[in-house]
C-alpha cells in the first residue's frame, strides 16, 4: 500500500464549508465551525463486537499519525458515522480533499493522497446553495414503519414493563419511508437544514460496510446533541433527554419551555441520561463538573433539557473516540439500565436503527474531535428517504405523548426534503 501525504493551503475566512462537500465525501458542521470532505484517500474500518470503537480508535490513530504532513499543515482527520449497534462493523474514512474551520477565520484545506501521486482534482464543481423547493409530498408516498398504532403499543409495553420493575428507561424509534418521484440530493437538504437550524450539527456521511466498494446510503441530519469532544485534555459533552413543541407566538413559546423544566416525567428521563454520561466520564476525568439543574436548549422545532459537561481528563486518554466508547449508547438513546434497555429495544422496536441514533463526527491524529449524535437525520437512497424519530420512554409517559413527540420530530426533515 503507498505512503499518504498531506498538504495543506489556506482558504478565505469566508469559504462555505458546503461548497467542498461532495456527496462521496463527508459534512459535519455547527456555527460556521466544522469540516467538509470529498473523494476518499482511506478507509478504516473493523468489525462488530464489545471491543469495536477501542479497536477503531488504535486502527485510526495507527493510519492518521503515518500520514506524512507539513509541520505546520493541521492534523490529518478521520471521519464519518457509527452504526448505532456494537455488534455491526464500522468504517470511517479519510478524505481525500477536507476543507475544516476549528477557528472563526481559519479555514485550511487537507488533501491527502498517495506518495508519488498528485491530488485529486476537486475543485471541478461550482455550487451555488441555492434551489427552488419542490411540491410537497403526496401523503400516498409516505409509510410508516411501524404504523402509528403499532409503536404507541410498543410505549405501553414499555411502560408496563417500567413499572414492574427492573427497567427505567427505554428509547423507541420509528421511521417514515419517503418514496419521492425524484432523486434527493443529499446537498440540498444539508443546505436547507442549516439554514433553519445553523446551532444544530448538521452532517452527512456515507453509510460504509467494511468490504464493499460503495456506501449503502448517505446518513443526512441536523442534530443537537453533542455526545463528546476531546481538545488535548479537556472534555465537553451535553446530553439532552425531553422535550417540548415550540411554538411561533412568543409568550407560548416561553409557556412551553417553562412547562418542560417543570414537568417531572422529562425531568426524571433527562436525570437517567445525566446520571449514565458522569458514570462513564468520571473515571476517565480529573475533574469533572455539570449544573445541577437542567437549562432548556431550543431547536427550530423542539425544546429540550440539556446539562453541560465540562472536565480535564487523565493523562493516559489517548483519543476522542475512548470517550465515544465508554459513552455510547447513553441513556438519551438507548435506556437504562443499558443492558435491560438493550433487551426491550430488541423486543418492542422491529425497525433496524443502522446509523440513526449512533455516533457521528471525526478524529484526528493527536486524538482530539468531536462527535455528535445523529438524530434529526434520513437515510437516502437514490429516490428514498427513511427519516428517522425517537422517545424516551419512563414510567409515566402517555403513548399518544410520545407518539406526538416523534411526529414533530419528524417534521423538520420532511419540509426540508422538499428541498432535495
């Protein structure tokens, strides 16, 4: 196999990161700050099982540090998405040409290539950002998989088996297929989701199976929930557990929030997700502080609570994605306790997670990234779209609740689709 080299320039302070995203390539992006990539120079993928992101994380951190850069070039990065079970294979990939923002007004960007080679010529395309949006869907091209009536019976058995005990929490998914008569362009939708929510991490990755040529999908979303960060020895993470609609009208807007922050049964659902996150990252820290009381953080469509981390981790934590191992699945998308919870979602949810609901981010050669959690997110394939919502599940949630929970959910993808 050749050596890789990396060479790096620097861009105008205002360069969209969109425009170097290629559907080939890979988009992870918050506040103007973040990366985008095309063409592949690597790929870096192990198999399923308990030890599969502590191996992921030494196979990264082997191909990234024999990378040969500049020294003042950035550290070269792997990125991509996780499936959401350990017991699936996972990849990530190298790009071959990566445009990243760490800073405002520092844009540089990474291509990466075979020693002897030159680059890779991606600079062809010109895209604008802009499109017309396309007719709504017609209601006959919309499935849900389970049917509405079907996943509100999976909450009650949820709940039944709560209260007996045994189980605290549980989060079940559900999906609705788009059939669009039209190829969906994963760019487009990127675009439209920033626009309406620019404070979520939107993203897009392909969906990488180790052994095939081509990914299955392009995972596409726009999520607010930052599983883990690692900068040297500093660690930040903000997991967020229930939630409320918002609304247009100021004063009912503020109601809503008020009414989440006051509600014990999102309170108790959002202190499980709090109580997994300081178990799995306290050992791994010197320090290690969050609020004690939970601050609504809104989204164009929801509010939630949300509990910052911030911590110093111990010498001897070598990279971002031993956290993401120690932390994933948290209690906001899997349950608690994790092994009862895992066993109910094998029972009650009949639809395949794949990547929704697992990590999604990059790392790069000194061990440093950040990783968010893809929710808010759709699956495309050619002219299909599997948009994907979930609920946390307590002892006292209401099943039309939480059935009504991931129909808002839903909805932001399904107006921006519109755009694809």
């Amino acid at each position: 196999m050749a050596h890789l080299v990396a060479r790096a320039r620097r861009l105008g302070p205002a360069y969209d990161l969109l425009a170097a995203y290629r559907a080939d390539g890979v988009f992870f992006e918050r506040g103007g700050l973040g990366l985008a990539g095309a063409g592949v120079a690597e790929r870096i993928g192990v198999g399923g099982g308990p030890d599969r992101l502590p191996t992921l994380a030494r196979e990264v951190e082997t191909v990234l540090r024999h990378i040969r850069r500049d020294p003042a070039a950035p550290a070269p990065v792997a990125v991509g998405a996780i499936p959401f079970d350990d017991g699936r294979p996972a990849e990530l990939l190298v790009p071959e040409r990566l445009v990243q923002r760490r800073r405002p007004g520092e844009t540089v960007a990474l291509e990466v290539f075979a020693e002897g080679l030159a680059p890779a010529d991606h600079e062809r395309e010109r895209w604008v950002g802009r499109a017309l949006p396309h007719a709504a869907f017609e209601e006959i091209q919309l499935r849900a998989d389970p049917e509405p009536e079907a996943y509100a019976a999976a909450v009650r058995e949820a709940v039944r088996r709560i209260r007996a005990g045994g189980l605290r929490k549980v989060v079940l998914a559900r999906t609705v297929v788009v059939a669009a008569d039209r190829e969906l362009d994963p760019k487009q939708l990127l675009w439209r989701l920033r626009a309406v929510d620019p404070d979520c991490f939107t993203f897009a990755a392909p969906e990488l199976v180790p052994g095939t040529a081509a990914p299955v999908g392009v995972l596409v979303g726009a999520t607010p929930e930052l599983l883990v960060a690692k900068r040297g020895d500093r660690v930040l993470a903000t997991p967020l557990a229930g939630s409320s609609p918002r609304f247009g009208d100021p004063g009912e807007d503020a109601a809503s929030a008020a009414h989440l922050l006051a509600s014990a049964k999102d309170r108790e659902e959002h202190a499980l997700v709090v109580e997994g996150v300081e178990a799995a990252l306290a050992p791994l820290c010197e320090e290690l502080h969050h609020p004690h009381e939970p601050e609504p953080l809104g989204t164009a469509n929801v509010w939630h609570l949300a509990t910052p981390f911030r911590g110093r981790l111990r010498p001897g934590v070598r990279s971002v994605l031993d956290l993401v191992a120690v932390l994933h699945p948290t209690p906001a998308v899997g349950g608690s306790p994790r092994e009862a919870a895992t066993a109910a979602l094998a029972e009650l949810e009949p639809i395949d997670r794949g990547w929704y609901a697992g990590p999604v981010g990059w790392v790069d050669a000194d061990g440093d990234g950040e990783w968010a959690i893809a929710l808010r997110c759709a699956e495309l394939t050619g002219r299909t779209a599997r948009v994907f919502a979930g609920a946390g599940i307590v002892a006292d949630s209401d099943p039309a609740s939480e059935l009504e929970e991931t129909e808002r959910k839903f909805r932001a993808l399904l107006d921006a689709l519109r755009w694809g």
